[in-house]
C-alpha cells in the first residue's frame, strides 16, 4: 500500500489505538505520540498503548503522560508503529494479533513480517520519518508539540543525524519539522546531553570494562541487575551505550548485554559496515536493520558472551 492509501483509510477510521513496543525508545515515542496528533486533529478518537511506561528521558515534552494510556478494548482498529513483528509489542502481542479489528502496521525495519491486515514498510532512517511524510495527507503538521514529538523520533534513531541511515529524505523531514516549530536545540540537549548521576556513574563503570575480541574488531559490554543496584540507575538510562564502543578505532561490530531477568539479556547490537547485525540478530529470533539490531539472549552471562561472540565471528568472516 501506499502512504497516501494508509492514510485515507487511516482518516476514515472512528476509533483507533496505536502500539509501540515494549521498552520504548525515542522513534517509538515519537511515531506514536505523533501519530495520536495527526489522528486526533482528524477526528479520530485515539490513544497509545505500550508495554512499558515511558522513560523518564522522554518526559521533557508535554503530553508524554498520555503515552501507554488504558487499553481501548472497543476501539475500531489497532495500529502498530516501529514494531517488526507482534512479539515486540510484549504482553499486547497475542492481543494485537488475535483481535478483530482493522489493523495497521507502519514501520522501518528490513525484519517486518507485515504482520497486520494493511502494511506500510520502508527502510526509512526512522519510524518518526515515514509518519512525517504521512502528516502531508493529513494536511500537514500545524503545531510546534507534534514537530517535537517526530523530531525527536528523527533525532533518536539516527544518533542526531549522524548514523549511515541518513539520507537525504531524512533531512528533509528534519527541515519540515522545524519550520513546523520544532526545537532542535531543546531535543538534543535532552536525548543527547542531560544526564543524571546515577546514569553518569554507570555509564563511567560499563566502559571501563569493555571486552574486546579478534584483534579489537568486536567489543562488548555488559550491564547487570546488580551494576544497576549499586549506581542506583535504571535499564532505561542505557540507551545510548552501545554508541560508544563502536566508536573505538577498530571494532566494526559492537555488543551491549542488558540483564532483564534471571539468566535473560536484552541484546543491542551495532555495525560499521563488514557484518550485517540484522542476520546476527535473526539468530536469536530478533532482528531490526543491517547496522543496529536487536534479540534476546537467555543464559549465564559468560554463556551469552560465548554464543554472541562466535555468531558475530561468522557474520565477520563472510
């Protein structure tokens, strides 16, 4: 389908709610809130549904206490943004999936499995990427709170513009968002800048300690339940770690190991270029884009380190 075919049956609709997958990241945010703009701006009763609670982060924009509001069971569809598959929308998965409803899933990642009745995938930089040029069939963005929300989904999944996933389009829907009123300076400073202590201390603590492999071309690094206790930090305040070992001369694949859960770890994954991350990540059942990918591990974690580091090495050698 096409955008502006999405979007006329998108305005069509009476009701709807819009899911994101759990552990939000700022694009997620972003596609969704603003989403719920656009739709609500049309007479679309809407609302966001998510897993898990909105980051303390993300809280710098007004509205953010609407995000992952009650489930509207009676809504008239569902709509999926920055999701690859139903299993990423967590505990709301099975619902998405079994419910009769009009369903929409809108995302970015090579990995979709066009899961939902009407699919727009594109292998755009961000999800915040493609819901801005689908606000043109929606006449437009016409307030400053939704230029922010899809700026700072633009701003999140491109490491503020500067990961090889920008492209020319990018920085025009960049552009177009801030003639809307968007706040660059206000965006970055909070994605990219502000930071507590608790999140200062781990951050200092994680690097530390980064594990190197073949010769300096794969690095890790790792997060615990208990570095988290004893910084005091939250899983959340992790997002953006991973940007760091990539940028040490050398690595061309770099790993972060997040404990979720007894014998559980989140895994983020980031290329330069030699390894395709999204095939790594497809390994363990996850998956995302050619340079920045995702899965779950389960296991020790010296036993995840062993099975992520022999995987990566057969990535690199091709």
């Amino acid at each position: 389908m096409t955008l502006a075919e999405i979007a006329e049956k998108l305005k069509a609709l009476k009701s709807a709610v819009i899911f994101c997958h759990m552990r939000p990241d700022g694009d997620a945010i972003g596609a969704a809130m603003g989403l719920k703009r656009l739709l609500s701006g049309c007479g679309v009763a809407c609302s966001v549904a998510c897993e898990s609670a909105i980051p303390e982060k993300f809280k710098f924009l007004p509205g953010t206490e609407e995000f992952s509001a009650p489930l509207q069971k009676d809504a008239e569809a569902f709509i999926a943004v920055d999701s690859s598959d139903e299993n990423r929308l967590g505990r709301y998965g099975e619902l998405f999936a079994k419910a009769k409803k009009v369903k929409f899933n809108i995302d970015h990642h090579i990995s979709n499995t066009r899961f939902a009745d009407h699919n727009y995938v594109e292998d755009a930089a961000a999800a915040s990427e493609i819901v801005t040029r689908l606000s043109e069939f929606f006449g437009g963005v016409h307030d400053p709170l939704t230029a922010n929300f899809l700026m700072m989904g633009l701003s999140s999944d491109t490491g503020n513009f500067a990961h090889k996933n920008v492209t020319a389009d990018t920085f025009r829907a960049a552009a177009y968002l801030a003639e809307r009123g968007a706040d660059v300076n206000l965006i970055q400073y909070n994605m990219f800048k502000k930071q507590s202590r608790e999140r200062a201390k781990l951050f200092g603590d994680t690097m530390a300690k980064i594990r190197y492999f073949e010769d300096g071309a794969i690095a890790f690094i790792a997060v615990t339940a208990e570095d988290l206790a004893r910084t005091g930090a939250t899983s959340d305040m992790t997002e953006g770690f991973i940007d760091f070992p990539l940028g040490v001369d050398g690595v061309e694949v770099a790993a972060c190991l997040l404990e979720t859960g007894h014998k559980k770890f989140k895994i983020s994954l980031r290329s330069k270029g030699r390894a395709n991350v999204n095939e790594i990540a497809a390994v363990y059942g996850g998956g995302g884009h050619v340079l920045a990918s995702g899965c779950m591990i389960g296991g020790d974690l010296e036993e995840v380190v062993d099975k992520l580091r022999y995987t990566i090495l057969q990535h690199l050698a091709e």
